[in-house]
C-alpha cells in the first residue's frame, strides 16, 4: 500500500473532512463530489480542479495547510460530461448552488484547461477572480489524439487506464515523487470507466482558449523543470498566452508537485496568487480580504 495512502495527514484529513456529494443538473446521475474546509462565511474560496487521473482528495496537503492559514478551500471531483460547454454549465450551477459569486480557480492539467474554459465561458458576467494553472495547457491539439476523442467511450476501462499511466513518470524518481505517482495510481484505479472516457474527451476534443476573454483575470503559471507529461513547446505555448502572467517555477516535482512538493506549492499558492489577487480584490467585495484569521488582513 502507498506511503500517502496510509499517512496519518491522509487519514485526518479523511476523518475531519466530510466528502459531499451535489447534484446541480437534471439528470440525477450528474453528481459532483467535494471537499468544502475553512470557515464557511468566505465567499470568495480557492477551489481545486483535479487531473484527468484525479479525484477531489488528491489535493488532501493544500486543504489541510491552507485551511490552518485562515483561507477556505474546496476540492472538486466532476461528473461525468463529454464537452466543455456542458461542463462549464454545470459548474456555473455548483457555485449558485454553494452561493458563490466568484472565485479562486488552481486547476492540475486538465484541471487548469477546464478552469480556463470556465473564465473563458463567464467572461461577460465574470465569476473567476484568479487563475493558478499546474502543468497545464491551453489548446487539446498538443496532445494529437483530437481524432480519437469521440471513441474514448468505446473503450474498456483497462485502456483508457493504460492511456492516461503512459504520460506516468517512468524513469527513476525520489522518493516523495514516487510515492506521489502510487498514490495518483490508486486514484486511477478508483474511477470508473465512464469516468475515465469522459475525462479523457475533455482532455482531447478539439478546443483552445481564447485568451482575449480573459485577458482581465490574474494568472500565474505553475509549472517543473524535471519531467512531466506537458511538453516544453505546451509551456512555451503558455507562457506567449499569459506574457503578464506570475511564474511559479518548480526544480522538481514531475507531474504532481502539489502531492510530492506540497510544501512549495503552498507556499506559491499563498504568496504569488492568493496575497496579491486577494489585496487586489480588497475594493471588489472579495469578503476574504475582511477574514480576521487570515493572514492577508494582518
């Protein structure tokens, strides 16, 4: 069993953190699981969308560190949609259903197109106050499988599995780094195959950002040195996308940082986006700035 998996941060945060489960759409089979930690009176939260691989608990370290800062954070894991659009919809419906006017977005690669998308598909009743993009991307084509993203349907859960644990480090790693990819493994394993096919389409159909829509929201770029399923010519991409953007360079980390160097990661998240973007929102009604437990109101 993973070292993650069996850690007593794992296990308290599973204990003190109850798993929700919210259906915002029509069709009841459309539930969205999260983690919802910190006071409940913030209205403003940081809100984590995970990776194709993921499910809500991956991002277990920013919950518990971020929650002890004063900040409230919640962890999502999606339902299952075939399209941006639908998943944007139904987004929109989470925040009106948990009363929440606008956010923080940090979005892991798939995570961070879908949040991108999201402020893209808000634009003229912006609902996004900052973006944190992980190893991420902003047009699907880098990844040359736009022809086959309408079948990821067909295929049996062992081969959507053997798609997404090929862009898996697999060369030698540290230990915290390995320990992070059998806990991502384990994580895979517990998603179903409608899941993993809808995640995967999400992933590849054929899509980009139009940057010019969200030219107004606050980013920063989050990305490693070492090796990571995103190419070097996807991060340049983004960087000619984002030239104002904040710059959060990782020397190691691999494809999940926030698992295996959560300590930086934390750190980033709070100094480079939150303090700056919060301060930047003091005057826009962002009630964190007022939170008396938090560390930006000091």
């Amino acid at each position: 069993m993973g070292e993650i998996k069996v850690s007593p941060d794992y296990n308290w945060f599973r204990s003190t953190v109850p798993l929700k489960k919210i259906i915002v759409d029509d069709d009841d089979s459309k539930i969205w699981s999260l983690y919802d930690a910190g006071p409940k009176s913030i209205r403003c939260p940081l809100i984590f969308l995970p990776p194709v691989s993921g499910t809500a608990d991956v991002f277990f370290r920013q919950i518990l560190a971020l929650t002890g800062w004063g900040y409230r954070v919640i962890a999502l894991q999606y339902p299952i949609y075939w399209d941006h659009l639908e998943f944007c919809d139904g987004f929109r419906k989470l925040l009106d259903h948990l009363q929440l006017d606008k956010v923080h977005l940090f979005g892991a690669s798939l995570g961070g197109f879908l949040a991108q998308k999201f402020a893209e598909y808000t634009h003229k009743s912006p609902r996004v106050h900052s973006l944190i993009l992980c190893n991420s991307f902003s047009d699907t084509s880098i990844f040359n499988q736009t022809w086959t993203a309408n079948s990821f349907w067909l295929m049996p859960a062992f081969m959507l599995k053997k798609i997404v644990l090929g862009n898996f480090s697999s060369g030698p790693v540290d230990p915290m780094m390995a320990d992070a990819i059998d806990f991502m493994v384990d994580r895979l394993e517990s998603l179903g195959q409608s899941e993993l096919a809808s995640r995967l389409t999400l992933n590849c159909q054929n899509s980009y950002v139009e940057p010019h829509k969200i030219r107004d929201i606050p980013v920063t770029i989050m990305d490693v040195f070492d090796q990571s399923a995103l190419s070097t010519e996807a991060k340049e991409e983004m960087y000619k996308l984002y030239p104002n953007a904040r710059r959060a360079h990782l020397k190691t980390g691999g494809n999940f940082p926030y698992l295996c160097r959560s300590a930086e990661v934390n750190l980033y998240v709070q100094l480079l986006n939150l303090k700056s973007t919060f301060e930047e929102s003091r005057f826009k009604n962002c009630e964190f700035c007022y939170q008396k437990s938090s560390p930006l109101c000091s």
